[in-house]
C-alpha cells in the first residue's frame, strides 16, 4: 500500500542546509522603458541548466526518500541530458552520497537530493549542481563539455534554493536558507556572490538575520523591477501560521539588507513577465493564513504585479479552477469511502517560460490532487497540469490547457494518488527554441509501488504538444525502484 498522503506531502517541505551564525485589481503600474522590446527578450526566461554546453536544457530529478543499498531514506539523484531527440534516458547520471569527493558512504536518512540548485557557479561557462544531504552537506558536480565532473567536491556554501544575479555583475549568486546556530540562535538567509572556488568560498557573503518565528520558507529569485538585476522574495511561516512573504531588491551593491515590502502570504512560486510591461510578476500560491490547510485546499494562483518598486501592492489577480477559460473545478478534500483525499493544490508547482513565443511569459501549474475522470470512475488524486498563458491584459485563464494522464497520447493512466503535477518545469530539452514540459508524479507505480515516474511533453508552434511525449521511471534509468518517489524534487 501507499504511505498515507498526509505524511508524504508534508516529508516536502523538509530543507537541508548548513546551520551559519548570523552577524487585489487596481491601476497598472507605469510600463518600463523599452518595455515591449524588453518582455519579448525576457518573458519568463530563466537560467538554462546545460551541463555540457550542447544547447539542449537538461533535466535533475532527485529521490531522496529512496532506499540506497539498503540503506533506507539514503536518496539518490537522477541527471537526464537533453538531446535533439529530448531526454537521453539512455545515458543518464546517477549520484549518491557515495560519490567520488563528497561526504563519503550511504547512510540512513541522508535524503540526498532533497536540495537543489544549478548555475555557473565557478564561472566558467558551463552549469553545475549544488546537492543538498543530511546532515547538513553540500555537494558539488561541475559541469564540463563532457557533462558533470564524475568526482564531486564539499561545498562550503549551503545550497540554496535561490540562484541569480543579485548584483547585475554576470555572475550567479546563490540564496540560502539559514537556521539556527544553538538554542535561541536566529536564523535567516544568506546571500553568495559569485564566482565561487570549487570549494564552495564566495567572491563575498552576507547574511541577514530573520527571526525564528518567522520561518523562512521559500526563496524566490528574479527580476522584477526590471532594473536587470534580479531581486529576492522570501515566504514565511510559524508552525501552521502563514506569515507575509517580503521582498528584498537586488542592486549594483548586492541585496538589500531590509524587506522594502510585504506582501500577502505564499507557498513556492516563480518570477516572469505575463503581461510585457518589462517588469517580472511574482506568480505564486496564496495559501491565506495557514501553511496547515495546503493539503486540502483547492488551490488558488496569486499575481503580484512587477513595478519599478517592486510588486504591486494593489495590482494583483487570482487565478483558480473556477476561473473563466480553466479547466476543472476548483474542489477541496473531503472523505470518500472512509479515507480523506487531498484538495486539488492548484498552483502546488509553478513554472514559467514563453511556451507559444508571442512574448509574454506563459505558467505551468501543478494540480497534484486534481480527480480525474478514468474508466468512467472519479480517480482521487490522480493529478494533473495546466499552463495559462500570459497576454498584455496579464495572466488569465483565457486559452488555458490542462493534461492528465488520461489525456489522449499521455503515456501511463491515471491512478489513485499519482499525485501528477507534483513538480512541473519548462526547459527546452530538444534544442528547437520552444521550451517543453517536465512533470513528475513521485507516487506513480511502475514495476514498484510509489517508484515515481517523469513525463516531457514537446514545446510546439502554439503550446504544447500530446505527440512524442517522453516518459519514463527508475527502472529507464537503471535507478533504484521500490519506493524511489523519483520526481519528488525537479532541479529548477
């Protein structure tokens, strides 16, 4: 049987990183210059995770709830290469604790894989990947032509799930999440700026002290004041209160020491330009007061519109199922047969990119505990995706497509607690200048229960495309199997 779903989805939260010591609708904000010609360039444009400099996006899908060797909850990460041909799943990269330079052996409860993050860190002109492990480690893979270095180095930074240009130097910095040192220390974030030794020591590091009861949550890393240098928001919470999330710009002096904003509060998101003004939107979940009703709750997606300042205070839409132009309807959980379902968690996974090219950044919305229609039955949890598209009026659910596996030409079937959508990507794989979708379900079944599994669906003239869909699950990539819940972390 499954692991109750409860305890899965709660297991995503768990971060790892080094304990450091710490010394609504209105008026639309006044467009950018060169706006037009500035949102055609950057609509939702992201760093390109390209190991080997080929042109082709690939892909990091982590397990780290997966048992290694028997060791159990070990982890373990997944490289795909992209190709012209989309993902090479037949020559994959598989990284354990055990790599050549790192921390040493397999343990229990490593949970490798269960941080993330890609850039150029060393500034050599090739992606690398930073690999978070318990406790408290930091791995590195450099990138090379010849793909990730197969010796991996300590890195003394801690991962952070936020990469950028924080200072507009050309250089990728790395945002950390920080706790505390001791008993009654603060925590907080810190912020790296590159270039980095193959060590891991920054170019120069500073941190800024949070409060423990304001927890921070996630780290979210764009531009959106369109100054070309990109800023910081930051989601917080305390036990099962949802605090406001703040923002904290990037200047040619690093990032701000003090939140110049806050604004409502919010699980994930991503920063890119819907609606081609030159300012980056903030596009995440609006997860009201509480972090403890996420799970069931069916799903709301919030815009805070970019503006010179940063995001608007007024200017800002929501976006559900329930929405004109969406797919579905919006449902919460409930009890069926005796056992509890999740809400749909419209908007659990969000990303951006310009999938149609008409210049404005498009969002793939991960709706992991949508029900789905299969077999004439209503399959609970199956899961599913939808991308709405950007336009000048913003982000609506004009032309909005949804996908489930049920889908006609989606590979596989939709399944109780698949949990399809769990994590989305847009990158462009096959190298054709129209970026494709990732989706992972971590709770699918293959040869094994809850093995995981990932699907890519190919960018086309318009959107995206039902043919050539590339799936696959551990046993494609010759990968430990049972329980893997591969796809339960997507490399950004």
């Amino acid at each position: 049987m499954r692991r109750t779903l409860i305890a899965a989805v709660a297991a995503v939260a768990v971060a790892v990183a080094a304990p450091l010591p710490l010394a609504a609708s209105g008026t639309a904000s006044a467009a950018a210059p060169n706006a037009a010609k500035s949102a055609a360039k950057n609509a939702g444009k992201a760093p390109v995770t390209d190991f080997n400099k080929d042109g082709y996006a690939d892909l990091v899908l982590a397990a780290p709830r997966s048992d290694v060797d028997g060791k159990q909850e070990a982890g373990y990460a997944a490289v795909v290469y992209g190709s012209k041909n989309g993902p090479d799943r037949a020559h994959p990269r598989l990284v354990d604790r055990s790599v050549a330079g790192g921390p040493g052996e397999v343990t229990d409860y490593g949970n490798f894989g269960d941080e993330l993050a890609t850039g150029d860190f060393d500034a050599d002109g090739y992606t690398d990947l930073l690999i978070g492990t318990n406790p408290f480690v930091t791995v590195a893979l450099w990138g090379s032509a010849d793909g990730l270095s197969r010796a991996a180095t300590t890195f003394k930074t801690p991962v952070g799930p936020g990469t950028g240009d924080l200072n507009g130097d050309g250089r990728v910095d790395l945002v950390s999440k920080v706790y505390p040192s001791g008993e009654g220390g603060e925590g907080g974030i810190l912020a790296a700026y590159g270039p980095f030794t193959r060590d891991g020591e920054p170019a120069k590091r500073t941190s800024i002290a949070i409060p423990n009861s304001d927890q921070t949550d996630d780290i979210i890393v764009g531009d959106v004041t369109g100054d070309g240098i990109d800023d910081v928001i930051t989601n917080h919470s305390y036990e099962e209160d949802a605090y406001g999330s703040r923002f904290w710009p990037g200047s040619k002096n690093g990032l701000a020491q003090r939140h110049t904003r806050t604004l409502k509060s919010s699980e994930g998101g991503t920063v890119a330009d819907v609606d081609g003004d030159g300012y980056g939107d903030f596009v995440t979940r609006d997860n009201g007061s509480s972090n403890d009703d996420n799970y069931y709750e069916a799903g709301t997606v919030r815009v805070d519109y970019g503006s010179k300042n940063g995001p608007a205070a007024t200017r800002t839409a929501k976006i559900t199922q329930n929405t004109p132009g969406v797919p579905g309807v919006s449902e919460k959980g409930g009890y069926v047969d005796g056992e509890y379902h999740s809400g749909d968690q419209f908007g659990a996974a969000l990303s951006a990119a310009d999938v149609n090219g008409d210049g404005y950044a498009d969002i793939a919305v991960g709706v992991p505990g949508e029900d789905v229609q299969a077999g004439g039955k209503n399959v609970l949890d199956a899961g599913g995706v939808v991308l709405l598209k950007g336009g000048r009026p913003g982000l609506t659910g004009a032309g909005a497509k949804a996908f489930t596996q049920s889908t006609p030409k989606v590979p596989g079937a939709s399944e109780r607690d698949d949990q399809f959508g769990r994590r989305v990507k847009l990158a462009d794989v096959n190298g054709d200048k129209k970026p494709d979708l990732a989706v992972t379900a971590p709770f699918e079944d293959g040869a094994a229960v809850d093995s995981g599994a990932a699907w890519v669906f190919r960018g086309a003239t318009g959107g995206l495309s039902t043919s050539g869909i590339a799936s696959f699950g551990p046993a494609a990539l010759g990968a430990p199997e049972k329980g893997a819940e591969l796809g339960r972390r997507l490399g950004r």
